[in-house]
C-alpha cells in the first residue's frame, strides 16, 4: 500500500488541528511522495533531537500504551531547536505558521 494517501491525510489533520489552512505547506499530491534518506548532518541532528524528546515524554507518561500521540505530536512543533541561522534557534510551529521574522515551511519533491 502507498504511504502518500495516509500521509497527506496526516498532515492535513495535523493542519487543521493547528488552525492553519489545508494549502499551508503547498500543495500535497499523495501520487507524488515518497520515503528517503537524508545526507543532511542537520537533519539527522534534528530527528535525534526529536526522538530523545520523544522517549523522554513516553516515559514521562508512563509508557507508549498511556502517551497521547496527538498531544505528543503537538508539543514537537512548540519544541525549540538551536540553528546556525539567525537568531540561532528555530521553533517549527512559527515556521509553519509564517510570522515575518521567519521563512515559510515548504515541501520540497
């Protein structure tokens, strides 16, 4: 089974759970996306970064049966990230979002 329909239908809830219009990130052709790998040593760095905070917060709640992935998911994007880009920190949900201090997010085929 293709992984680009459930996808979009993810990011389009997660979307709409956040009060940002379904086009926010462009838009998503399901046909179109694909799994891959990153070469990228900030990227790698970043999802790191995430999966810490993410076990940290399974455990905190006492396990993965007892997390709520949604609530999870939500504090991710509010989660702070150091950046080599001024003013030296990134916080996904403002990228998402489009404030003016701060580039738009984009998907990139």
């Amino acid at each position: 089974m293709p992984i680009g329909p459930s996808f979009v239908r993810f990011i389009h809830e997660e979307l709409e759970a956040e009060s940002f219009p379904l086009d926010r990130l462009g838009a998503l052709d399901s046909r179109t996306i694909a799994l891959a790998k990153t070469e990228s040593r900030t990227v790698l760095g970043y999802m790191n970064e995430m999966a810490r905070f993410c076990e940290d917060a399974v455990d905190d709640a006492g396990g993965l049966a007892c997390c709520d992935a949604r609530e999870l998911n939500r504090e991710l994007r509010r989660e702070l990230h150091l950046s080599r880009q001024p003013p030296g920190y990134i916080v996904p949900i403002e990228l998402a979002g489009g404030s003016r201090d701060r580039p738009q997010l984009r998907v990139v085929y």
